[in-house]
C-alpha cells in the first residue's frame, strides 16, 4: 500500500520501495531487524557458545549487526524496485510478510531453545499441528499473491534459506532464540522478494 500510494504521489521506483521497506520496520517496531543485527554480532564476532549467546543478549549492535542491517534493507528495497509495478509489489510484500513468518513455527520444532531464558524459550515450542497449519496458510498466500509457480519457487527458496540458517544456528549455538527467530524471519523476506523481483 505505501509503495503505491508513494509511486502515485509521483517518485520513482527506488525512492518508492525504500520508503515502503522503512514503513513496515516501523509498523514491526524493528523486532525482526534487531534479532537479525544481535544474531550476525553473535554468531559471527563470538569464538564460542557462551560467548555468542553473551553477545546476542548485549543490546548494543556492532558492525556485523550494522552491516546485516544495511543489508537487509538495501535488498528488500532492490527487489521491491525491480519489480516495478506497484500491485506485484504490494502482493510481493504480502507473500514474503506472510510466509517468513509462517516458518518460524516449524523452525521451533526443529530446533531446542539455545538457553532456558530469554523469548526463545518463554515462547515454548508449538504444536505439530499449528505449526504444520501455519506453513500451509503461508504458502496458501504466497500462491494466492505471486501465483502458483512463482509463489511456490520462492516459498521453497525461503524455506530453503531458513532450513540452512537453523543448522548455522544449531552448530554455532545449539538452538534457536528470539534473536534468531527474528533474523530467520528476515532472511525469509529477503529471499521471498528477490524470488518475486526474478524476471
């Protein structure tokens, strides 16, 4: 909807998606940007488990939370601009919002809590059942928004990119957090557009 209402006051495709991408980081409070930062600082900067998990909790960023940062949303932007058009960019959007976060569930299951405190435990682990109906509402969408082919190529491709960022996640810290729920999530959105943005 912003990309839209941002290309009919007259900018540019670029301008556009930036300023789209900006307004969905506010409407999420910058959650999943703050996940992605913590768990590029940690699993990058730590030299082992305790101290990645240290790091990850330390609310300041440093530079590989910065540049994953930049990065996200400089990719985000990329894709929504290379798509163009302002109604497969809205359902763009709606595809990747949807799916990366229809993941995350059965990420859970997949993965044990890394430590017995912080939001990644306190949240619990889902049932089956929701979580497998989650991954079908998720991919329902992305079919629905982007069309059967397109839709399911990327909806594979993000499940694909999250699957490989579980199993960093698991060798570097044994599990998942709220940290890395969010950058799961992130990376998710990132690949759904650039799938989406493939001619």
């Amino acid at each position: 909807m912003a990309f839209l209402l941002i290309r009919l006051l007259g900018l540019g495709d670029w301008p556009a998606a930036v300023l789209a991408v900006l307004g969905s980081i506010v409407l999420t409070g910058a959650l999943h940007e703050d996940g992605l930062a913590d768990t590029a600082d940690g699993l990058i900067g730590g030299h082992d488990r305790e101290q990645r998990l240290a790091i990850m909790r330390d609310s300041r960023h440093g530079t590989f939370g910065v540049v994953a940062i930049v990065l996200s949303v400089v990719l985000r932007a990329a894709a929504l601009a290379g798509i163009g058009d302002p109604i497969h960019a809205g359902l763009a959007l709606i595809a990747a919002h949807a799916a990366s976060r229809a993941v995350l569930p059965v990420a859970m299951l997949m993965l044990a809590p890394a430590r017995a405190d912080g939001l990644g435990a306190a949240a619990g682990r889902p049932r089956t059942l929701l979580a497998v109906a989650a991954l079908a509402i998720g991919l329902l969408i992305s079919l629905a928004a982007l069309g059967p082919t397109h839709g399911g190529v990327a909806f594979s491709f993000a499940g694909a990119a999250i699957f490989a960022s579980g199993v960093l996640t698991h060798r570097r810290i044994g599990g998942y957090t709220g940290d890395t729920l969010g950058a799961f999530q992130q990376i998710g959105e990132i690949v759904m557009l650039l799938t989406a943005a493939a001619k």
